[in-house]
C-alpha cells in the first residue's frame, strides 16, 4: 500500500524499506519507523521517536506524544518500540519527562486502550490487555502477562514472568515468577505455565516453589525468609534474582493472602496455586 496520500510526513521522518501507512496518520519531524511496520489510519506518532521493525500499529494508536506530567517542560524525548510490537487501537504511549526515553521492548502485544505513561521501561514478549494502565516509571519484566483493566501505580516494579490477573491494581512491587490476583495484588502461587512456556527447567522450577513456600507460606518476615531461601535451596539465577528483587524493593513486595496454609500445590497438576 505504501504511504496513503492523505498521511501527513513531517519533514525529517525517515521510513525503512516497506513501510506503509494508512489515511489521516500523522507522523512527527524526528520519528524513525523501521523497516516492514505498518501504521494504522489516524494514527499519531510524535516525538524523538524509534519504531522497530515489522512492528503492526492499528487505527488511533498515540506514541510519543507529551507526558502527562505537569513538570515537563517539552525535554527532547521520545518512545523506543522494538520489533515486531503488535500495537492495537487507541493505545497510548506518552515519551519521557526528562532526559530519557520511555522503553518498550520486542513482540510485545498491548491491547485496545492500555497505556503506558512517561519514562516506562517495558521488557520483552509482554502482553498487556484492554485498558491496562501503567503509571509513570514503571518498570515491567520480560514475559508479564496482564489480564484487562490492571492498574499499576507509578514506580512499581514488575518481575519477570508475572502473571497478573484482570481488574487489578497494584501499588508495590509484584515478584517474579508469580501469580498474582487481587486489588491490591497479592502473590497467590508461581506462575507454573508461564515458567514451562519459557522452558525453565524442572529442578529451577521446582526451586522457585520452595522459595515462595519460605516466602508466603511458612508465617517468615521477608527478610529472614530471604536468609532461609539462601541457606536452604540451590542457588540458581533465578533464585538469587528472586532474593535481589526483594531486597532492593523500595516500595515493598506484594504480601500472600491471609489464611493461605504452608504449602503449595504440586506442580503436576497443573496449577499455580
């Protein structure tokens, strides 16, 4: 199709090989969209912004544009999309505040209305569904999955892996490897399908298990539960990323649900829990 004549190139755009785009886009002087990417009708892409290649960006989608942050003061800053994002209608995107950029990574797939606010830095295969919001700062772990309408307060960290389930807000850091419900979000149980989709093997997952035992089910604080995992299981990488995440947390962990007994279920069957 190429670029529709009714798209408005600003001077200084530059386009990869491939490219098309649909009516009534609008794309901004210092945007670089990669090569393959198709941007949808009524589209707006602003800003020092990079868009990756293959990327498929639907109708009224918004990336670059200004944060709302009532400190900004029109900083020269913009969007990173990686490759092959799966953009779909009416997401924003709003670019830093301050000398940065906000950071979403590659095959990524952020459903109808999500939004990812200034200074976000979203990992890799992330998926985010309708109406997801993410406040300022948030920082995402490759291979989240969030359910629809999660809100996620600004400078909340996310760790890889987590599985987050919709109608949820969160308003401290949730831990990798987790299931997490609720609002305000607790940690379930393990996220054991996402771990088997990423082919963490066995005895790693098995390990996992024990540290979210120590952590949530054995009545421990998390820091002498973090002592225990140490002392008591292999340490793999993910368990040493699980005990840093915790203890450089400076808006605290997502606490387990009360009433909750000192045992996880067996991976076996299938569950999380």
């Amino acid at each position: 199709m190429g670029v529709h004549p009714t798209a408005i190139i600003s001077d200084g755009a530059k386009l990869g090989e491939d490219v098309e785009i649909g009516p009534y886009a609008v794309i901004g002087a210092n945007v670089n969209i990669g090569r393959g990417t198709i941007i949808g009708p009524h589209s707006i892409i602003d800003g020092h912004t990079t868009i990756g290649d293959e990327c498929k960006i639907y109708a009224g989608a918004s990336i670059g544009l200004p944060p709302q942050d009532l400190s900004y003061r029109d900083a020269p800053t913009g969007v990173i999309l990686g490759n092959g994002c799966t953009i779909r209608e009416y997401v924003t995107i709003h670019r830093a505040s301050k000398n940065s950029m906000t950071l979403v990574g590659n095959n990524c797939f952020i459903m109808n209305y999500a939004h990812v606010a200034h200074d976000c830095k979203v990992g890799n295969n992330i998926i985010m569904a309708n109406g997801t919001t993410l406040g300022g700062h948030v920082e995402v772990g490759d291979f989240t999955v969030f359910g629809g309408l999660v809100a996620i307060h600004q400078f909340v960290r996310i760790g890889r892996f987590n599985m987050i389930s919709g109608i949820s807000g969160a308003r401290v850091d949730l831990p990798p490897f987790a299931l997490t419900d609720g609002r305000p979000l607790y940690v379930r149980g393990i996220n054991i399908v996402g771990l088997r989709r990423g082919k963490i093997a066995a005895p790693v997952r098995s390990a996992i298990k024990e540290a979210y035992r120590l952590l949530y089910r054995c009545d421990l604080n998390m820091a002498n539960a973090c002592e225990r995992i140490e002392q008591e299981i292999e340490q793999f990488d993910e368990i040493k990323e699980i005990v840093n995440f915790i203890r450089s947390s400076k808006r605290g962990v997502a606490r387990g649900r009360l009433g909750d007994s000192c045992d996880l279920n067996s991976e076996e069957d299938g569950r999380a829990e």
